[in-house]
C-alpha cells in the first residue's frame, strides 16, 4: 500500500477542466525561463525513447491531457495499430480530438471520458499503457496502477513517468531562499493536485507483487538533480489453467 506524505484536497469535476483549460504542460514548454523550457523539452523526448512504440501496436496514454504524448508517438511510429487517449477532463479531449484530426491520425485513435482508476477499456487490450504525471493527483495511485495492469495484455508493457517531487520542492525552496524565485514565474512550491511525494521507492511499492521492473532510473540528464521518475515494468498477470 502507498501511503500519502501529504494531505491536499481532491479537486472536483469542475476544477480539474479549469486546471486542465490553463493547459500546465503546455505552459512550461513555454515558461519565460529557459531551463525549465528546456527541461520539459528533454523529459517528453526521454519519455517517448522510454515507450519505444513499434508498428502494429495499439498504446494507451491514461491521463492523454490534450495529446500531445500521443502526438509524437505517432510521428515518431506511424505504423502504431491504435492510439488510445483517456482523461478525466472532457475540454482535454475535445483538444485532443482536434490535434489527431489536424494531424491525420484520428481514424487510427480512440478517446475515453474516463477516471484511471477506473478505465474504460477490456482486458488485456493494449500493448503499452502509459501514465505520465497522473498517479501522484490520486488519492488512490495503487488503484490507477491496478487498472494499468488489467488493461495492459500479457507480455506487454507499463511505462511510467512521474515528478521527483522531494527533488523538485526542494530545487524551488533554493530559488525561493536566494530569493531568485522569480524566474519560477508562477509555478508553486507544490503543484497543484499533488497528493504525492513521487520517487523510486514510490514506484517499487506500487510494482510489488504485481509487477516486474524492467526498468527504473531518474532524468532526463539536463535536469542534473533527476527531477522525473521513469520505469518501464511489465504486469504479473495470472496463469491461466
């Protein structure tokens, strides 16, 4: 069982659209201070080196925001089967629709209007299951990570992506102390949803008796301090007899 570190309420429906219309992934790919532009930059590509998509796949990206991720799976693989976009935030959807019809890939997509503790989609359906900055917002991460598992087919793979928060809070109480905390523009101490203090222990206590870490390790490199957690893990799944 993973414990929570820290109390924060859970937003409701109507703050998570208005958190999700502020587009934060998008803002720090555009943050008025460089590093964290590049950071961001550096960790979607490390994230899709991490997936590694091959053609006659069909992928997943619970939590898809606006589609970003599914986006350059498709450029970098566009011989993926189906590209599978869940969120909780219908806005989130609506813009990610738009982007796979812009960009052609809509008639190989699916978007669900789910939570991911509780995905819309059988058993053993897909080839990869992302969850990239979406298990540290529930109250529950031990659930999103279950219906990971159920969904994901034997022999498939779990990629996960998640804040080194510790690292993080700490880098933004430097900037604060030296009283530099400016270039952070509006970012807070801790981000808002947060209900976790993501890091490798996080990971391997939700992995523990139902899934194998093939691998798990900190970058992207420019951040020097390993602000993200990465794992690929692939689900324990039952013998059938």
């Amino acid at each position: 069982m993973v414990t929570m570190e820290f109390q924060m309420k859970t937003p409701d429906a109507q703050e998570i659209e208005e958190i999700t219309k502020a587009h934060p992934m998008e803002y720090l790919c555009n943050h008025p201070f460089f590093m964290i532009r590049w950071i961001e930059k550096a960790r979607r590509e490390l994230l899709l080196q991490t997936i590694a998509p091959t053609p006659g796949e069909i992928i997943a990206d619970i939590g898809c925001e606006r589609g970003h991720l599914l986006s350059m799976i498709h450029k970098k693989c566009p011989q993926v089967k189906k590209l599978i976009g869940a969120d909780l935030s219908n806005h989130a959807l609506i813009e990610a629709k738009r982007l796979a019809v812009w960009e052609r890939w809509d008639a190989t997509s699916e978007f669900l209007l789910c939570d991911a503790r509780n995905v819309s989609l059988p058993d053993n359906s897909v080839d990869v299951a992302i969850s990239s900055n979406v298990l540290e917002h529930l109250p529950d991460p031990e659930k999103g990570f279950a219906e990971l598992c159920r969904i994901t087919k034997p022999g498939g793979r779990i990629i996960l992506n998640l804040p080194n928060e510790k690292r993080i809070v700490s880098l933004k109480k430097f900037f604060f102390k030296i009283r530099i905390n400016k270039v952070l523009d509006n970012l807070k101490l801790v981000t808002p949803g947060h209900l976790h203090y993501p890091d490798k222990k996080f990971v391997r206590e939700l992995c523990s008796g139902k899934a194998i870490i093939q691998q798990l390790f900190l970058g992207p490199t420019v951040s020097l301090a390993g602000l993200y957690v990465y794992a690929v893990v692939v689900p324990v799944k039952p013998s059938v007899k």
